[in-house]
C-alpha cells in the first residue's frame, strides 16, 4: 500500500481518499474490494499460487490441500497472494517438520480455522458492516464511507478476536485436563442437548423473510446465552435448533428447562421442544458425534411441546447425582425420615418415564419427561 508524504489520506476537503487498486489489479475487478483487499491484508498482491509455495518451501500439492482447507477459491496461476500468504504457508509447514502437528492434523488445523471465521467474517459483513455504511450526508458515497470505517474497525476487531479465542482456548484446555484418561480427551462422557422450534416450517412459508430473519438471530441470541450463563458449550445453530453439550446432566437440565420457559414467555417465539441424552460423544473439529448425540435427536423429534424428553442414561445420571428422585415414591418417603432428624435430599428436578417406543437407527428406547420440583417438593 501507498501513502502520501505527509503521511495522510486526507484530502483538501477533509474526506478521506481510499488508497489506490494494487498495480496487478485484473482490470474486470472492483476497485472499491481491491482497496479493501488491500487494507484487510495489510500487503500488495505479489505471488502466483506457485510463486507462494516455492517461496515458503512446501510443494504446490500440500500448499493447494492447505488453502482449499482453508475455504479459498482456486485462483489458477493468477497473482493475488501476498508476503501473509507465504507465511502462513510457512508457518503450517514448519510445524509439521518439526513434528509438533502430522501433516493430517495441519490440514484439520486450516480447516476448522477457516470454516470458524469464514462464518464470523460472514456475519460481520452482513450485519455489521453495512449497517455502518450507509453514507450520513447526501453526496457522499459508500466506497468514501466503506474505507475509513474499515481502516477504523479493523485493528480493534482483530484484538477481540485473538482475545475471545485466547479465553476460548483455555476454557476448552481446562476441560480436557480434567479429563480422567487420554481416551477421555476424543471420547467423552457428555450430556447433548437438542433444542427445536415447534412448526418452524410453516412460519417459514407464512413470514417475511427479514422477520423470519429476526426470529432465527433472537432465538439464537437467546439459546447462546443462556447455554453460556449456565456452564455448557454452545456446539452450533441451525437456524431453527440449537445443539449444546455439558459435562454433567445437571448444567444440562437446567439449560433444558430454562430454555422452554424462556420461549413460552416470549409470545414472538413458537413453542419449543428439547431432547438430551448422555453418554460417550466424539468430539471433532468443535463438533460431537455418535450415538449418543443422535439419541438426542431423535429425543427431540418425539417430544412433547415446550418440553423435555431424555434418555435413561441421562435420567439415571441424574438420580446418581441427586439433582432427582427414583420416584416420587423414593422421594416421599426420605421425606418422611425428616420427622426423625434426617435431612431429606433437596431435589431440582422430577422425572416421569414415558412408554417404550422404536427410534428408527436406535432400537427401542424409554423416554423419560423432565420437570422441575417445587419447593414444596412435587412435580412443577
């Protein structure tokens, strides 16, 4: 990038002039994205996809598997990477010749990375972005708008980023340094949670589409951070569900109930319903799979409006835990041992087992409903 000797982009009205397209600029494109290109990378176009990995030194085959894992286009042999390009490059392949990460596990490393902001660069643009852009004063354009506030944004944006991740990272190590073995890290003991709108189809084909729109991003909101105030992990959204796991069915059944009361007080959102499951999850790339994750589906897809079903390996998990009775039964007559000087447990939630049903892919399972106990010690 260029810039003047007083070292200002000002000129003598006081707006900003965008800095001028890089000289191996294709002449068919935007010159408005080519200034942002170059503002966002911080570099000039310098390289062919060729050039790039002969400077970092790692063959086009493994170059190419890491920027298509990466989400970017194939660009041919045209010039359009810059002096980042060759060092990220780099950077992945020093890592794997010094035998920190497999060649396997670098490839898996550009992949999450890019498919995470891919989604949040996305979302900045859509609804960030533009929002802001919009010129304050008649005469004014976009591009005269777009540039200075990108120039402002980019630096602060960059440093929360790197922040929030650095926090997610150690919460995320925390996790697995609790776990009890090497195979726990992979395969863990977790309780999934689905959360579903009721008739979300139909309000599909009845709404507008910004304020289907609307809808999707406060439920979203919403299910975020509840599952983050209680202590679970948000795995992703899929517009009209959530996915979500804890580490043990209490945090889970809290989240669980607390996101149908909060749907049911909204009177914009339809009803919801939720399944959970617990038991072994593989864990990848953020994701979790398996049986137990598809158990939870499955939970979700049979259960009743604005409430919970789950599995018995959760439902016992719970009464392990305390957090529920066996049985009301159970439950009463610890109860009656208080008249003798016993505290009685103090249960928060209360199960009901449903009828044995086929789930298809998984056998015959028992559902079980969740509720809350009152303070007076019954079924909410």
């Amino acid at each position: 990038m260029t810039v003047d000797d007083t070292g200002s982009g000002a000129d003598g009205d006081g707006r900003v002039d965008p800095e001028p397209a890089p000289d191996s600029a294709d002449p068919g494109e935007d010159p408005l994205a080519l200034r942002l290109e170059g503002l966002i990378l911080g570099a000039e176009r310098r390289y062919t996809p060729f050039q790039a990995a002969r400077s970092a030194g790692v063959s086009m085959e493994l170059a190419s598997r890491f920027w298509r894992a990466m989400g970017f286009a194939d660009i041919g042999q045209a010039k359009a990477l810059t002096e980042a390009d060759v060092l990220a490059l780099r950077r992945l392949a020093g890592l794997v010749e010094a035998g920190l990460l497999s060649e396997a596990m670098a490839v898996q490393v550009a992949r999450s990375t890019g498919q995470t902001t891919a989604r949040l660069a996305e979302w900045q643009i859509d609804s960030f972005l533009e929002g802001l852009t919009e010129p304050p004063e008649p005469g004014m354009t976009r591009t005269e708008v777009t540039y200075p506030i990108v120039e402002l944004l980019l630096p602060e944006l960059q440093e929360f980023l790197v922040y929030v991740w650095r926090r997610q990272l150690a919460a995320s190590a925390g996790r697995v340094i609790q776990a009890g073995d090497d195979e726990e890290m992979v395969d863990r003991r977790l309780a999934v949670g689905f959360a579903d709108l009721v008739g979300f189809t139909r309000l599909t084909r009845r709404m507008e589409e910004e304020e289907l729109g609307e809808l999707v991003e406060a439920f979203e909101t919403t299910s975020a951070d509840l599952v983050a105030a209680r202590g679970g992990r948000l795995v992703k959204t899929l517009g009209d569900e959530v996915l979500y796991a804890a580490d043990d069915a209490g945090t889970a059944a809290e989240i669980a109930l607390l996101l149908v009361e909060t749907m049911a007080n909204d009177e914009t959102m339809p009803e919801l319903r939720v399944g959970i499951a617990f038991g072994t999850v593989t864990t990848r790339m953020g994701d979790v799979f398996g049986t137990t994750v598809n158990l939870a589906s499955r939970l979700t897809s049979i259960a009743p409006k604005d409430a919970v079903l789950v599995d018995t390996a959760f439902a016992e998990e719970l009464i392990r835990t305390r957090d529920a009775p066996a049985s009301e039964a159970a439950a009463a007559e610890e109860a009656a041992a208080e008249k003798e000087g016993e505290e009685p447990p103090v249960y928060r939630f209360a199960l009901q087992p449903m009828w044995q049903r086929p789930v298809r892919g998984l056998g015959v399972v028992e559902p079980w409903l969740l509720t809350r106990r009152d303070s007076g010690g019954g079924e909410s």
